[in-house]
C-alpha cells in the first residue's frame, strides 16, 4: 500500500482524519473485545457524564518511521500504565495494559499509509482516550464508559520548530496539591486554555506555572514538563506530586546518564534559583525538546546564557540522542521500542 498524498514536511499540528479507529465499551462490569471501526463520530447522550462533569482522560503518544523503513512506537507501555493510574484517580475502570498496548499497535497498522516517511520531520500522533458515557444527573462516576484510540499525522508542535521560546510565568495555576496534575484528565487541559490564549496574546509561546501552594516552586507548562541544565551541565527536573510524569521527561533523563554520561536530578526547583541555570527546555510526546530562550516574570526577564538562536548544547545532545533512538538511528534500550509488524 502506498503512502497517502500529504505534504509531510509542511504539516502542522492538527487533526486530519485517518481510515479506521479502535473503539471498546465497558458495560455491565466489563471491557467487551474491541474493534477498529471506519466511522470517526460519536452518538451519546445529551446528558452524558463526559459531558456533564468532564469524567474524561487521555494519553498521547507516536509511531514513526525509522531509517530501516520500519514503523515503530516509542514505549507505550509505560501510556498504558499512565492510563491506569489516570482511570483509578477518576474512577474509570482500567483498560488492561496488554489490551492498550494492543490497541495501539491495531490502530496504527490500520493507518499504516498515514504513517510519515523517514527524514520528514512528521510523525504519526496516537490518541488513546476514554469517557464515562452512559447519562448522568447527580454527581457521580458513570457506569459505562467508552475507550477509544484515533491517529493523525502532525509535524512540530511548535511552528518555529527548535528555535528557542520566549514563555511567561503564568498569574493562573495549573493543579493544586493533592490534586490532579500528576494525572492526564481532560480537566487539567480545559482549566489551561484561558491561560494559554492569554499567553499568546501577549506574544509568548507558553506558561510557566508555579505551585500553587506557595507560588515559589517551578511545576510544568499546560502541556510539557520543564528540564533546566545547569552551569556545570547536570540535568535537573523539578519535582512534584501536581506534575505530570513526563514519559518523555523520564527517556531524556536515562539518556543523560546513561547515554551522555551527565549527572541527573529530579529536584523540588525554586524559582530564584531559575536565572542561575545555562537552559531551559520543554519536553514531552508533542514537542521531544523546544528549548527556551527566555522567561518573563511580570517585566522582569531571565535570558538563558544558550540564547534565542538554537538549543543549548547539552539540550541538543539530549534532543539528537533521544530522537536517534525513536527513529532507529541509535541502538534503543530494552524494550523501548515496539515495532509494527
């Protein structure tokens, strides 16, 4: 089968439509077997509980091209245990990891064609997501639930590719302790858009949200977690129990040690102590690494010594291993690496 007619290298991230999608319901105390479907649209009802009281979570991951012309998937078993931890916070019933797992492999074969070629730059972006949807009046979970998996291919998440960001620490938060930032509920995103559009608006790429509790503690963006580099090149991640765990994130600190040879930490990170850091970068599925140039906090501007040209060296160590990795131009760790027979 031949690839479809897409301009692969001109591609933004957006949804385009692809051919089959997987669907599986959960009735009566159980996941019915699956199946990939042709129709893309959604029949529920008015008063479903998705709709009533957001009782929705979701993963997001990608299939590639590798330079052998094989198509792979980069670690969705750890999606897959994402999603459960997300489904028992929510009070989902947990969609069995073997069966995600599964699911996602079905669906991106069935979409084999959309899949973009090796050396574009684009990729095959993965949708797992599941919502109560039987009708719901009082406030509590539903009772049915639909699990659901959808693909698109994208190019890069931030249109200026890797040229550094200029962000701005948020005046919003993003989760508040003991929350659900450490999970991926659709909940989390929606409380961002106001913050996001207002970002934009004022000329900056994204937010910088701190802890709610204090305010004096770097969290995430609305959707990537932080990685700063410091003077002496250690790569540190701010710690929280209201950030999401990165499974990008969480690659890019064993390739720092264990591929780079760099000394890692995984940190609580005080604001202040910011500006004394060589980069910044955001990472996660959508973007791997877009390095930041600039913070503006309220006027106050922090200007990373790695500038507003191109990433940071270490940064682009991180970014070209990581990225070999993916598309098979280095060697994968164990079981990072699901290919699509």
């Amino acid at each position: 089968m031949a690839k479809k007619n897409i301009d692969w290298e001109n591609l933004g991230f957006g949804y385009i439509k692809t051919d089959k999608r997987y669907v599986s319901n959960y009735t009566n105390g159980a996941w019915d077997e699956g199946a990939l479907i042709d129709d893309d649209m959604i029949t529920m009802s008015e008063c479903a509980c998705v709709l009533q009281y957001s009782q929705t979570i979701f993963e997001g991951l990608k299939a590639y091209t590798t330079e052998k012309g094989q198509i792979v998937i980069f670690r969705p078993d750890l999606n897959g245990d994402r999603l459960a931890s997300s489904a028992k916070r929510m009070e989902m019933p947990v969609f069995p990891v073997d069966r995600f797992v599964d699911s996602i492999i079905e669906t991106v074969k069935a979409n084999a064609d959309y899949v973009p070629p090796y050396g574009t730059g684009a990729t095959l972006y993965v949708r797992p997501y599941m919502f109560g949807i039987n009708p719901v009046i009082g406030v509590k979970p539903a009772d049915d639930f639909q699990y659901r998996v959808f693909t698109t291919p994208v190019g890069p998440y931030f249109k200026g590719g890797v040229k550094p960001l200029t962000i701005k620490v948020s005046d919003f938060d993003r989760a508040a302790p003991h929350g659900t930032g450490n999970i991926k509920a659709g909940l989390n995103y929606a409380m961002s858009l106001h913050a996001i559009v207002t970002a934009h608006n004022e000329g900056f790429a994204e937010n910088m949200y701190l802890d709610a509790a204090t305010r004096s503690k770097v969290e995430e963006t609305g959707g990537a977690n932080f990685l700063f580099v410091t003077k002496d090149n250690k790569v540190v991640t701010p710690k929280s129990d209201s950030i999401l765990p990165s499974i990008t994130r969480r690659s890019l600190m064993y390739v720092a040690k264990e591929y780079l040879g760099l000394e890692v930490e995984e940190r609580e990170v005080h604001f202040d102590e910011v500006k004394d850091f060589a980069e910044c970068g955001l990472c996660g599925t959508a973007a791997v690494i877009s390095p930041v140039g600039k913070i503006v906090d309220h006027g106050n501007e922090i200007c990373f010594p790695s500038g507003m040209e191109k990433m940071g060296p270490v940064t682009q160590k991180l970014y070209d291993t990581l990225t070999g990795i993916q598309m098979g131009r280095l060697e994968a760790p164990e079981g990072w690496i699901k290919v699509v027979e």
